[in-house]
C-alpha cells in the first residue's frame, strides 16, 4: 500500500471503475488549486459545498421562474468566506476532514466518494434539469 500524500488516506486498488474517476478528480481539484494558489482542502470544500449546491440553486431559481435561492446562497457562501478569511484554510481543512469521516463511515473510502462526491450530485443535478 503506498500512503497517497494529498488525500492523507491508504491507497487501496479497487479497479478502474472506481479508481479512475477518483484520481480524475484527485487530479481536477489540484490543478484547480495550482491555478488559483489554492490547497486541495479549500478547492475540494469550495466546489463541493459552495459552487455545487450554487448551481442547483440557480437551477431551482430557473425552474421556480424566482431568484431567491442563489442569491441566499451565494451570501451565505460570501458570509463565510468574509468570516473564515483569515483562517479559511483551516477551516477548509476542518470541513474536509469531517467530510472524510462522514464518506469513511460508510466503508470503503475511495467507493463512497465516487457515489457520494461524483454518481450522487450528477443524480441531483440530473433530476433537477429534467425536472
């Protein structure tokens, strides 16, 4: 087992139906952090709990012919950012480790982010366009 350096986590194979879209990601969210001289943390937590449940939001605003929802939502992350920003670091890497406890709990760590972090938002965000 080789220790995987920017998830803190033991790499484990699982084939590539579950490997492959993780170390995508993996991949995604650290060139996105080079870019924007962010850590992984931060990204991960900006993408997956702010920029994500935004553009449901606006996908909810769209479909409710009303901008409430995005615009609430789009505070609240602001709110945070202003309140967090100078030690929005740390409070990512807070987020992120109980976010890794959370997806740990369920079993296998690299499986359930795959369903929880990628299959279940693009079911979410699926449904609520067809919708």
């Amino acid at each position: 087992m080789k220790k995987n350096r920017d998830t803190n986590f033991q790499y484990v194979p699982l084939g590539a139906i579950i490997a492959f879209p993780f170390a995508i990601t993996v991949k995604i969210l650290l060139a996105i952090g080079k870019v924007f001289h962010l850590s992984y943390n931060a990204v991960n937590i900006i993408v997956w709990y702010m920029l994500l449940p935004l553009a449901w939001a606006a996908i909810l605003d769209y479909k409710l012919h009303k901008l409430i929802l995005s615009p609430m939502w789009l505070l609240i992350c602001v709110g945070i950012i202003i309140l967090q920003r100078k030690k929005f670091n740390q409070f990512c890497d807070t987020m992120f480790r109980l976010s890794q406890i959370f997806i740990s709990s369920f079993g296998n760590y690299y499986l359930w982010s795959v369903i929880i972090c990628l299959l279940l938002p693009t079911l979410i965000t699926a449904v609520l366009l067809l919708c």
